[in-house]
C-alpha cells in the first residue's frame, strides 16, 4: 500500500475506521522530513495492513495546530482510534519497523487506564 495524503477533513474517519493508523506530519522544507518518507514509504509496502497517512503541515495548518504539533517530522500512530504513540524526528528504518510491530502487538483495550504508549 502507498501512503495517504491526510487533510482535516478526513483526519478523524481515518483514524478512526481503520485498525492501525500511523501518521507522519511533515513539509516540503524539512530536510529530516524528506529523508525519513522512503522509511515511511518502505513501511507502507511492508505493512498493507497499516494505514500510512502524511500529513503536510504548510498546507493543514489548522490540524497540525489541533494535533498539538511543535516540531517535523513528528510520528504519531493510532491503533482502534486511540492515539498510543507520539514522537518528534525522523525513526530509522528498524525503529519504525519495531514502532509498527508493538502497535500491532499493543492491547488498546486493556491498556485504558495504562500509558498513552505503545
């Protein structure tokens, strides 16, 4: 699967009608933010099962404001609508493959009066 653009229009239908979301908030002029998309890119063919959205902060200030966004590239995954991951700067590739494996892994369930973290 390729990476989804995300606007805030369907930000919360995204994030909550698909199992696992996994949403990286980038620009255009942020060196660490295009060297970290062929990672990104990689991890949304690797995970199909993933929804892999990116969201441009030049263009959805608006959202990147409501997301509480301070610095990009900055990483947030969602599993069953619930936000269980959020982490500014760029992942290397084994890190974003071992953040994908414990969202999947990760109890969104049972973890309700636990940790905001995967």
């Amino acid at each position: 699967m390729t990476t989804v653009d995300l606007t805030a229009e369907q930000f919360d239908d995204t994030i909550n009608s698909n199992d696992i979301v996994l949403v990286d908030f980038w620009a255009s002029w942020c060196g660490p933010c295009r060297a970290f998309a062929p990672t990104f890119q990689a991890s949304s063919e690797k995970h199909p099962d993933v929804v892999h959205a990116k969201v441009d902060t030049e263009a959805e200030h608006q959202l990147a404001a409501a997301a509480q966004i301070r610095a990009i590239p900055t990483l947030m995954a969602f599993k069953k609508g619930k936000l269980v991951f959020n982490q500014a700067g760029a992942l290397p590739p084994a890190a974003l493959e071992d953040l994908v494996q414990q969202v999947k892994a990760f109890d969104v369930d049972a973890a309700a009066s636990g940790s905001d973290r995967a």
